[in-house]
C-alpha cells in the first residue's frame, strides 16, 4: 500500500471553497434570511444555581412585534429512560438547550422569544417574570466534591468500579485503567516524581457565534439552517428535544467559522423551531460573543496529580495519575478520553489511572480538539521532562527511550499497529530549531501528544457529469480544508485533476448519514467511503470501455484517467478518456454514479512532538514564544497545506491556552471576561511562525495511509510550552495559565 | 438596530450649541469606545454629534514653540507624523499601542482623553510631555493641564456643553526626549494592565535637570509623580536613581485587583516600566 505512487495526494491544490471564503461570499450560520422572517432572543439565567419557581411569559406577549414566547415547559418532557444517543445524553441536552426546573450555571437559558426585530424580542425577553430560588452555588471541584456540597441533580448517582459513592453526588463517572503491580512499580524505581496540577476551563474560540435560522411548515416539516459541524447530529438531537419525528427535519448546514468540536452540539436548534412552530413564521437566532462564552463550550477545568517512577538507565516503570475533570452543569467531562490519552505514549509495566467526571454549576462542557487529552498531557509531560532533568537525560532521548511503537498495548486495551511515534522524536531531534542557540532568560521545552482518532459512520457519493468532470458529496462541512482532501482523493482515483472534482457538503436529505466532521475522522473515514465509491466508478468506466470496445471488463484497464487495452487484450483500439466515456453514458448505460459507506471500528492513532523556545522577561513575568516546531505523523498528508494548517491551529490555541486564556469567574458563578478582550486568546503576533515537519508512517487501516490530523496537535503544547518556561527560570508551573502576575509571582518567590 | 439622530457639524461654535442644547447628545470621534459602549447597552446617546468634519478639530501641526494635535486626529496620523515622531517619540508610541491596524484608522487622541479609561494609552505620555488640552466652551476656550483632565474612570473635567478641541504640547527643549511602555499580557488588542510615560531634560555632562513620570491604570486616573521625578532629577539617570524611580512610582500606585491583573502584580510592574521608559528616554536625550 505505501508502494502506491501517488499523483494527486500530496499536491497542494487551491481550495475549491476559497474564492467564496476570501471575498465574503460565503453564507456562514447568520447570513440566512427568509420573508417574514423573526428574529428571537434568549432569556437568560442571572444565577449561577436556583430552582425555577414560576415563568410567567405573558408579558412578554403584550410587547409590539412580538409574536411567540416559549420556555422550557413548552418542550416535552425529557426522561433519563428515554432515547439514549450517541451524541450524549438526550435527556441532559435537553435541559440545558433550555432549563425546566432548574438553571445550573448563569447563562443558562429559561425562556426565548420571536419578535418582528431584534428590540422588540429582547424588550419582550426583558418583560419575561421569572421567580428563582437560589441556591449555592458550586464552583470548583474541591466544593463539589466536599461531603456538604450543594447536590446539582437529585438523580446523579456515580458510575463506575467501586468505591463510588452510591447517594446521588457530583461526581458523576469514575474511570479506572491499570496495569501490573503500581506499589511494586515506585518500589522498582530510582526517581519518583510526584505533582499535581490543574488547568481553568477554556473555549474552543470559534470566530463564528452559533446561528440558525428554521422554517416550519403547515404540515410540519422542518428545516434548519445552522452552523455546525454535523447536520445528522443536529437533526437526531433536535428530533430528540422537540419530539418532532426526526424524518420532518431536514438540516442544511452553511459553511462554518470555526468549531473545534463546540459545534458538535445544540443549543439554539430546538428553540427556534418551537418559536417558529407556534409564529408560523421563519425565526432567526444568532449567539451574541457573550452569550457563545457564558453558554456553550468550553472545555473541563481539571485537576491531575502524577506520579511516575524510572529506573537510573531512563526506563520509565510506573505512573499513577488521578484526574477531575468539571464537566460543568451536567455529566459528560472528556475525563474519559482524558484516561485513555494520559499514558499511552510509553510503555509502563505499572499503571493505574483513575478519572472523576464532576458536575460544578457552570457551563456544559462540550467538546474541544481531542477532549481531554490535554488536560493530562499537561501533567504527564512535564511529569515526564521531570523525570528526564533529575536522571540528566535528554528529554528526547528519555522520550525515545520509552516510546510506544508497534506491537505495543496502549492501557485502554488496543495493540498498536504501524504508529509514527519514535520518527516524530527523531525528526524532533534533527530540526534546527532543537539545537539553536539560546539567550539569556531563554529556554526550550519538549512536549510529546496522543490522540487515538475516531472513525465512526461515513458514506460518499461520486456523480460523474457529461463532460468528464466529477463531484463528490458527503455530509461533512467542511471545517479544516476537507472539500480539497476529498476532491484530491477522488481525482487520485480517476486520474484526473483535482480542479475537475467538485466537492460538496450535502445536507440531511442529500447525504447519506454521516458521523460529524469531528474527531479528525473526516480525511480517513469519510475519505474511505469516497474513495470506495471513485473506485467503483473506475469499474464503471471500464465497463463503459468494454462496451464501447466490445471487450469484457479485464480487457479494459484504467490508467491516468484513461482506458486502454489491459495487458494482453486487442490493442487495436484508441485509449478513451474520461471525457469520451462520460459523454457516451446515454448510449453505454445511462448515469454513471457511485456510493459507499463505511463504519471503520478504530482509528490509526497521531502522535506528535513539539518545540518551544520562549524568553522570559524576569521583572514582568511575561513569555514571549520565540520559536515553536510541530512535527506529527499525518500517515499520509493528502492536501499538505491543510495538514500543517491543523498542526499550527492546534499548537496555536494549545499556546493560548497555556500561556493567558482561562475563565474567571466570580463569587456568584458569573463568567468576568466574556469577550476577547479580557478572554486572552493570542492574536497574530502573539505568535512566532509555527515551524511543522509532517512525517508519514501509513495507516494500515486506511486504503492511502491516512490519519487523522487535527486533534494531535493541540496535545503537547501546554506541556511544551510550560517545560519552556521551567527551563528559562528554573520554576515549575503546574498551574495554567503561565500568566505574567503568575511567572513574576514565582520568579520572586512570593 | 436602534435609530439615533446624526448631525455633523462644520464649525467648533456649530458644535458647541448642539452639544449645549441637548445634554445627552454625545461627541462621536472614531467611535471606538462609543460604539462598544453603545451596543453594550451601557450608553443610550440622543443624538451623535459627529465631530470629524470639523477642520480645527484635524490634523497634526508644529506652530512656534508647540505641537498642535485636533481632538478627532486618528491614531494612525500620529504616529506616522514625521516630526511628532522626531520630537515626542513617546507621544508617537502610545498612539501606535492602540488597538490594531484597523482601530488606529479610526481611534481618536481627543476620544482617548475624553474616554477617560484609567488605562488610557495616550494620557501618561501626554501627561509626562505637559501636555494641555485646549477645550472650546460656549464661554469660549480655556485649557487644561492633561493630568487634570480625567477626574476618575469615564469622568473628565469637560463641562456639559464643551467640546475638546486639540491638545498642545510644548515643543521640547534642547536634550529633552520622552518614553511609553505599557504591559499587556499579549502584543496587541488588549487593554494595558500598567503604563508608564516619562520625559526629560539631560544637561551637557549628562545630568538630569529636569523630568516628568507619569503612570496608567494604576489609580482611578493617570497620575502624575513628583517623587519619581525628584528620583531622576540631579542624577545621571544612573541604576540607583532608576531603582528610586521605581520604588516611587510603585509606592504611589493605587490599583485596584480585577481581571486584567492583581494588586500586588500592578505596584510591581508599575515600577519596573517607569524605570525603563525612563532609561528609554535618557538615552534618547543623550543621542539630541
Ligand atoms: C479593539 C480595540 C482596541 C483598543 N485598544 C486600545 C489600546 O490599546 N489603548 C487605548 O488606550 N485604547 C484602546 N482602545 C480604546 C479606544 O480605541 C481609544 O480610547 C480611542 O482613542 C478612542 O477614540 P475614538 O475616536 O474612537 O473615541 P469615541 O469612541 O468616538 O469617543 C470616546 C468618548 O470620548 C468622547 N469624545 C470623543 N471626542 C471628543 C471631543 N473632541 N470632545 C469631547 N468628547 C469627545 C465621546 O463622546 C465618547 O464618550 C481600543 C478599542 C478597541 C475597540
């Protein structure tokens, strides 16, 4: 399979999407208008917990312009027996699209309202009487974990190996992996490390706030227009919280300013179907940045301690990690994925780690680039450079020295095919940026990544036009440069250009089912079924030939986007090209169209190894990153250009996210930096020039080789750039973010 | 959106009646702070008074012994100006902090002072230049010293009615030379968590005869430090009188802990970027 020379993977074509998306043609989630068309606004809660007492929105009614007010008594009522998706739990979603007993977190949303503007809505949103209770509320792990804490769900009862609590609590999940004997493990080693950390929630800080725009008709279907990541999901979900039969939704996805896994999810969906229903008019929705920040998102807080063992020669022995990650409002931390990432880069005989999924009142977490994995990385990493300082190794030669390769088994059970991990060391090592000179009050860090990518449920569609040309569609918006990946991949098969391929993302009626654009899962599984389906073109096109030439099939090869005689077959007759073929298909046997459908059971995991140089500035605490190299094993880069974007963007918010973004929150629960201005994401020159070193070690799974690229990379970096820090100023921060008043604070030992 | 009366009038004494017969009307400049505060929700103007159209109220001049700066002078005028860059360097580098690119086609010096964030860019560095703004009444015009032109956060000393006009800055003497440094967690588009500005005169054997220090978002308004100045003056700016300078500049700060950053962070640094802008500008003084 790695024998195949390719002709267009690997190329770098222009994006078939990029003209729109350059000169503002493209319509993201708020750009759509309908006649008649309502725009609504969302009620929000100001307490961070309370029971709801009573809702009167009648007053809202009597405000001018204003046509329909729902709140969450209007939806049915979601059970915990009732449908379990796989998209989490239907009944949690259900409340936090729109609370119905209780607010869990200030921003949750308790009522909505459609009105002829935008004024008029939120005049009548304003006019809404709603009674709380309020109740404590609960904001971090340690008070959520406490014996006397304030209990979020009355029915929260913790799953998972004993011992677990078995009164409901806040702790909604335990994990627990382990391997060999741990006491033996630390009593076997020369060095014990042992630290804790944690890490403040974090937004995925998409640029493009949640939107949606849904029409209701008479005979009640549905359609929804909306930014997301995955149309099927939004249509299961919806069909779920409304209790509208999910074949009356149809779901059109536009293009999409960012996601990174945040718009995996509802939240707007299912009220401006209901505003819609009872106006009988189309009804706009669109987040403000504030709502985005207080309401959707973010990623867990977390709380990781490690321990970790090595012998003198650098084998690492044992490693005990304990995590809590705050899932927010309701379950469903990534504390989970968090497990199964934190040490599955090496191999240690002794293993245990144990993972708390905790319920705290603030916002539902959802899913951002490889969830979880960070968060533990963070520990490890540092853990592990630790580790390579006291035995005064290299801390790429300590790396290399325990690194995972083929053959091994990860602790969440699958032994590991061909994997890229040790040549992304390597390649690490090699780069220029590794041996650079450094200044004073510099210092480099090093930084390794897991992510095991997911593969899921995807189906193509191929459709050859007359003249030759081809278009792909699939139900994946395209979130990171997919639409180029799937013309490459379908161009490669025929053997034409890519520039004849046209990509589309379908909708919910035009598409076959297909798993969200997520999990870095497009370019492999999507990519499968599309290149199943070019492929069975190709047969067509041969049949076509046969036909045409009078031959059977194995007479008529396929080469260069052409047919010719097979070896051995009468070779009296012109090749034909494509364009020959497609022109005929009237008289060969009418359209010539293609689908496949894959549901791949696994991944091929990503591994990456980062750089950073930063400079510490010892008076104001504040770091400069001066030089950052990703390297990553992409197995086969399709289109390059959009694999070394996700390797930068990765790093780039892995940077952020180290360095100043975090949540602050008040007494009360209330976010205090909902905005980017006070919510720090690094800008543009914040940034050096992200260096990137793809390195190729094929997929045994995937038809090219073909790993998932975009989660890895957000993996070691806030390790990487902490492990940095440390080297310039001999401190440990195992607290993010590594913020100016921070970096002083320890550089002066206060 | 919300529909607000427009007007944009022609002449300092056009505005100065609108604005004195409509006590809610309110200057808009580059509209960089308005605007936000508008769509925030936390300002409802009656009318917008757009001042941009005013002549007086434009462009950068050098006149006889000062630097004359309009009011509604965008950001990037100013620090592009050749000879305001050549004669308060500092002046030119707090206007080049504002916000990005695209902010510094709009943003205003006259909207900087009149905004009255504490942690104005502009203000400490107009503040350590002596800076006065010239501001236009229906009584007619008067001026005000900059350090007493904010009188706490979004507070200015401007009576209803009066309009600013432009500032002036004295043309600087002989081995005069001035300095900005503001800290911000990132390199653009956030909002100083410290600034400092400092001016001075260096005599010919290289000692200080006369300075101004000047800090930012350390107090309800910037303030002016006669301490830190008495620290330089009569010394070679030297590390000992920079050290002096720090610790009086630390020991005057007053912030305040919040999200942008702590107290104890704020005196801290504060001192830190007073001593170094202070050893920017004796150094430029030296090479004058
Ligand atoms: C993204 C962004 C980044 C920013 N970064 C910075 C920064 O780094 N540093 C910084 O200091 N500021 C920053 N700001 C704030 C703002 O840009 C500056 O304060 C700017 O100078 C304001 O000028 P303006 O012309 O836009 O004022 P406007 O918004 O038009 O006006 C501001 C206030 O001043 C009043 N006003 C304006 N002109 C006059 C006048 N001539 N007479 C009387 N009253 C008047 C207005 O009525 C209003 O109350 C930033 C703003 C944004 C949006």
């Amino acid at each position: 399979m790695s024998e195949r020379k390719f002709k267009q993977v690997g190329t770098r074509p222009i994006r078939h999407d990029g003209l729109e998306k350059v000169t503002g043609r493209a319509n993201f989630g708020a750009d759509y208008s309908l006649p008649g068309m309502l725009q609504g606004a969302v009620l929000r809660s100001p307490h961070a917990h309370a029971k709801i007492v009573s809702i009167d929105t009648s007053p809202a009614l009597e405000v001018e312009g204003v046509k329909a007010v729902i709140s969450g008594r209007d939806f049915p009522i979601p059970t915990r027996e009732g449908d379990r998706q796989q998209y989490g739990d239907v009944p949690d979603l259900a409340n936090n699209v729109i609370a119905r007993d209780k607010v869990l977190y200030h921003g949750h949303a308790v009522a909505a309202v459609a009105a002829t503007t935008i004024e008029a809505a939120q005049r009548g949103a304003e006019k809404i009487r709603v009674e709380y209770e309020v109740l404590p509320p609960v904001l971090d792990i340690e008070s959520a974990i406490a014996p006397d804490a304030a209990i979020l769900h009355d029915d929260l009862v913790c799953q998972g190996p004993a011992p677990v609590p078995s009164s409901p609590t806040n702790v909604a999940r335990r994990t627990l992996l382990s391997g060999g004997d741990i006491e033996q493990g630390f009593a076997d080693s020369d060095v014990v490390v042992e630290r804790e950390f944690t890490t403040p929630m974090v937004h995925q800080g998409y640029i493009e706030p949640h939107a949606t725009v849904v029409e209701t008709l008479e005979n009640g279907n549905v359609t929804i227009w909306c930014c997301t990541q995955g149309p099927f999901a939004v249509r299961g979900l919806t069909a779920s919280v409304t209790g509208i039969e999910l074949s009356k939704i149809k779901v059109i996805p536009s293009e999409i300013g960012g996601g990174f896994g945040g718009k995996t999810t509802i939240y707007l969906e299912p009220l401006a179907v209901e505003l819609s229903r009872r106006s009988g008019r189309p009804v706009k929705l669109v987040m403000s940045r504030e709502e985005v920040f207080r309401a959707t998102g973010p990623t867990s807080a977390g709380r990781v301690r490690v321990k970790m063992g090595a012998r003198k020669d650098g084998r690492l022995v044992a490693a005990e990690v304990v995590m809590y990650y705050e899932a927010g409002a309701f379950p469903g931390s990534p504390v989970g994925a968090g497990c199964m990432c934190a040490l599955s880069a090496y191999c240690f005989d002794h293993f245990v780690i144990d993972g708390y999924d905790v319920v705290t009142t603030k916002p539902r977490v959802a899913a951002y680039r490889a969830p979880g994995a960070p968060i533990a990385a963070f520990g490890v990493e540092q853990v592990v450079d630790e580790v390579a300082e006291r035995l005064g190794l290299d801390p790429i030669e300590l790396r290399l020295l325990n690194a995972v390769q083929e053959n091994d088994v990860a602790p969440y059970g699958p032994k590991y095919q061909a994997i890229g991990f040790r040549e992304t060391l390597e390649e690490a090592r090699k780069h220029p940026n590794y041996s650079a000179t450094l200044g004073p009050n510099q210092g480099r860090g090093v930084a390794s990544g897991f992510w095991f990518n997911a593969g899921l449920q995807s189906s193509a569609s191929v459709h050859m036009n007359e003249d030759g040309t081809a278009i792909v569609t699939t139900g994946n918006p395209d979130i990171g440069g997919s639409r180029a990946a799937q013309a490459i991949m379908v161009a490669e098969e025929l053997g034409i250009g890519a520039e004849q391929v046209v990509p589309l993302v379908g909708d919910t009626e035009s598409a076959g089912y297909t798993d969200l654009t997520g999990g870095s899962r497009t370019a492999y599984a999507t990519g499968m079924a599309i290149i199943e389906a070019s492929q069975d073109i190709v047969r067509q096109l041969r049949e076509r030939a046969a036909k045409i030439w009078g031959v059977e099939l194995d007479g008529v090869a396929w080469e260069d986007g052409r047919a010719v005689p097979s070896n051995g077959a009468a070779s009296d007759v012109e090749p034909l090209n494509l364009a020959e073929i497609a022109a005929q298909m009237g008289a060969t046997g009418g359209p010539i169209v293609a689908q496949a459908a894959v549901s791949p059971p696994m991944a091929g995991p990503g591994f990456a190894t980062h750089l950073c140089d930063v400079e510490v500035d010892q008076e104001t605490g504040k770091v400069t990153v001066l030089r950052y190299t990703t390297v990553q094993d992409a197995g086969k880069a399709v289109h390059p250009s959009y694999v070394e974007g996700q390797m930068q963007g990765g790093a780039a918010q892995g940077i952020g996210w180290a360095l100043n973004e975090e949540y602050i929150f008040d007494e009360n629960g209330v976010v205090e930096n909902p905005g980017f201005l006070d919510y720090r994401m690094p800008v543009a020159s914040d940034l050096p020039m992200i260096d990137t070193v793809i390195v190729e070690v094929a997929n045994p799974l995937h038809p090219y080789g073909v790993r998932g690229v975009g989660e890895t990379p957000i993996v070691p970096p806030l390790a990487c750039v902490a492990n940095a820090v440390a080297a310039a100023t001999g401190k440990r921060f195992t607290d993010l973010p590594i913020s100016p008043p921070r970096v002083l604070a320890a550089i002066d030992g206060d | 959106m919300q529909s607000i009366p427009y007007q944009a009038p022609a002449s300092v004494s056009e505005a100065v009646a609108l604005l004195g017969s409509d006590a809610e009307a309110r200057v808009l400049a580059g509209g960089t702070d308005l605007l936000v505060q508008v769509r925030g929700g936390v300002r409802k103007p009656s009318a917008w008074i757009d001042v941009k159209r005013i002549p007086d109220l434009l462009g950068v001049s050098v006149e006889g012994d000062s630097i004359r700066i309009g009011a509604a002078t965008p950001a990037a005028v100013i620090f592009e100006h050749p000879e305001l860059q050549r004669l308060v360097p500092g002046v030119a580098e707090a206007t080049d902090l504002i916000g990005s690119t695209q902010i510094q086609g709009r943003a205003t010096l006259g909207g900087n002072l009149c905004n009255a964030s504490p942690a104005a860019d502009t203000t400490p560095a107009l503040i350590a230049v002596g800076a006065q703004c010239i501001v236009a009444g229906s009584g007619g015009e008067r001026e005000i010293a900059v350090e007493a032109f904010a009188t706490g956060p979004g507070q200015t000393a401007l009576a209803q009615g009066e309009l600013l006009v432009a500032v002036r800055i004295p043309k600087p003497a002989a081995r005069t030379a001035d300095a900005y440094l503001r800290l911000i967690p990132r390199t653009e588009m956030d909002i100083a968590v410290v600034g400092a500005g400092v001016a001075l005169t260096l005599g010919d054997d290289g000692t200080c005869t006369q300075a101004r220090v000047a800090i930012g978002a350390v107090a309800p308004t910037a303030l002016l430090l006669e301490e830190a100045a008495a620290a330089l003056v009569g010394s070679r700016v030297d590390d000992d009188a920079l050290a002096r300078v720090a610790a009086a500049a630390t020991a005057a700060a007053r912030p305040i802990d919040d999200k942008r950053g702590t107290i104890a962070y704020r005196r801290k640094v504060v001192g830190v970027l007073a001593k170094r802008a202070a050893a920017i500008a004796a150094n430029r003084a030296q090479e004058r």
